[in-house]
C-alpha cells in the first residue's frame, strides 16, 4: 500500500467528517468522510482504511479502500486491488486493478487536447 | 446438487461474509464462445451502447467496452447474494434467500436501459429462490432488441463444475479464471490466525433445453449454442 507522501493534506483513520469538503490542493483520506468532496484540479487518495460516503469530483482519483458514492474525475481514476467502489465513475481515464470490486458504471469521457 | 442453504450457513457460521478473489496462481483457460462472437459483432459496428456485466469486476472486460467507445456497469450478483442479510425462513421454516431485498439492493436500474447484459454463468450457480426474480428484472431493464447471453453447464459437466470468472480477450475470446471464496483472517481462540479457503460456488442445478426455455419466456427469441466444453451458450432477445 502506498504511505501519503509528506506536504500532502491528511485525514487520518481515527477522524471522521460529516459535511462537504473542498480543496485546492491534493488530499490523502484513510479516515470516514459523508457528504462530498470537492478538489477540483487536485488528487484524491482513499487509503486502505479509508471509508467515504460522498460524491468525489476531483482531477485525479485512487481508491484503495472503500467508495461509496459518483466519481467524477477530469483526469483518472486508479482502483487498487483493496478497492471496494460503489458508484458511477466518470473519467477520462480509467486503471482497476484485479481484485478491485465495483458496483456501477464507467463512462469515459476523453476531452480533445 | 448440495443444498445452498446449508453451503450458505456453513460459509457464514460465525465470520464476516466471503471475499471473491481468483484462485491464487489460478490457471486463465481460454474458450472460444460463439455467443459473444454474434455479440461481438453488434458492439463492434454500434456506438454508446450500454452493456451489463454481472461477472466478477473485471478490468478486462470494463477496459475492452469503454475503448470501443461504451458504457459499462459492472454488478456482481454471486458476490452480492452472499450476503448475510438476504437469509430469512420460508413457510415451511426452511433457510431462504429473501429475492424482494435482493432486487431492492440490486439491479436497480431505469426501464430498458441495456442493449446487452452479460450472465455469464450467474444462473448455473445463483440460489434457486433468485433466478427467476433476477431474469424478470434483467427483462425490465434490457432494451427491446436487446440481447443477453448466458453460459449453462450440461448434465456432462459434473455435479463438481468449478464457477469461473470471465474476462473478454478480443472477438469471440474469453480467458475463464477458477473464483474461490476466501473468508477473512480471524484469530482463533488459541491466537493463531486463520483464513480459511473454501472452494468457489457450488453448482446448483443443471438446466435442460426446456427448462431454459421457460426461464426465458418473455423473451422474444432464444438461440442455442453447444460447445465441446459442456456448456450451452444461450443468446435470448428481448
């Protein structure tokens, strides 16, 4: 699994947030978050022991615990093998790893350069 | 066929429900499939279409669809009546799956909203009370003209016929992986942890031509194929 590097925002496993969050800037979430999460232009990491009930809009997104809302992600989405998503994804680009379980649909959308 | 009920208690006596993984080291066997060959040549001259999967999540698969430009809901059924919750006692006091909760939780989809869904094996190995709540429901949300393919084993297979995964390899090709159902790792009363391994699903039933023919009866048209391996392969039109 892969550790948060240092200078990245954290949520650690003992917190939990009820509410919506926002950012400009890269979070790595390993606690429980309901609501949403909003981190437009910036990367969302669910760790192993991460927990989020919420819709997720962000540029980047790897889910190594579990997802239970929409993903709409305006670069990639990474699903690990510990990976438990339940939602719909929306993506340019996808990457799921074997193991990795989802329950929900994947539409990509590629945005010409 | 064993009883499901008992191979269900006996998986979920005293544990947190199974986990799905490939068989470690699993061998991926290959099989030509004539059903997805006529399917394959729908998707392959369609665009946007919307394809049901109800195999195990698989990255093949998801990654050929969405190249060719579609979209593709992945749902594992086998996975999600394992769950605990589903069990519940008939009239006659016998340990049953409850089919109204499993279609509440699952499968819950707009009115024909699929051009394709993918069975795969899911009717061979899902519970009896399930099947004909999960093929009513798959008629619902299938498109007029769509088409579902499903994989039933022959009375050759074997009452012991291992439940496989299927990934697409390209055209009329899939790669079939052994499931095996691993619970999680407890510690036991003397402090040893264990994880215990048990074999994938078991075979519930094997259908004959008649039988599948009134499985699907709503259906607008059914076509038949047989291959060497002792499966039928079914393509039914809504």
């Amino acid at each position: 699994m892969s550790a948060p590097a240092s200078g990245l925002a954290q949520i650690g496993k003992s917190v939990f947030i009820k509410g919506e969050l926002s950012g400009s800037e890269d979070l790595y979430l390993d606690g429980q978050v309901e609501g949403s999460i909003a981190l437009k232009g910036n990367s969302l990491t669910v760790g192993p022991n991460g927990q989020v009930k919420a819709s997720v809009e962000a540029k980047g997104v790897v889910v190594q615990g579990k997802l239970e809302g929409n993903i709409q992600a305006s670069d990639r989405v990474e699903l690990r093998k510990s990976a438990v998503v339940t939602g719909d994804i929306i993506t340019q680009r996808i990457s799921i790893e074997e193991g990795a379980y989802l329950k929900g649909k994947v539409d990509i959308h590629r945005t010409d350069k | 066929m064993s009883s499901v009920s008992q191979n269900f208690m006996k998986l979920f006596r005293g544990s947190s429900g199974p986990e799905t993984i490939p068989a470690q080291g699993s061998q991926k066997l290959t099989r030509r499939s004539s059903g997805l060959g006529e399917l394959s040549r729908l998707w392959e001259s369609a665009e946007d279409l919307c394809i049901l999967d109800l195999g195990s999540t698989s990255p093949a698969n998801i990654r050929h669809f969405t190249e060719g430009g579609h979209r593709i809901y992945s749902e594992d059924l086998l996975t999600a009546s394992t769950d605990p919750e589903l069990l519940t006692k008939d009239e006659q006091g016998s340990i049953v799956l409850d089919s109204r909760k499993f279609l509440a939780d699952n499968l819950v989809y707009p009115a024909a909203r699929f051009d394709v869904v993918l069975c795969w094996n899911l009717p061979d190995y899902l519970d009896e009370s399930l099947v004909k709540p999960v093929v009513g429901r798959l008629w619902s949300v299938l498109k007029p003209g769509g088409m579902l393919l499903a994989f039933f084993h022959t009375r050759d297979a074997g009452p012991d016929s291992p439940c496989h995964r299927f990934h697409i390899v390209g055209g009329d090709t899939l790669e079939m992986q052994k499931i095996v159902l691993r619970r999680e790792a407890r510690r036991g009363p003397t402090g040893a942890v264990h994880t215990a391994i048990s074999d994938g699903f078991q075979l519930q039933r094997v259908f004959n031509n008649r039988h599948i023919e009134n499985l699907f009866h709503d259906f607008a048209s059914i076509k038949f194929f047989l291959a060497r391996d002792n499966i039928r392969e079914v393509l039914v039109v809504r």
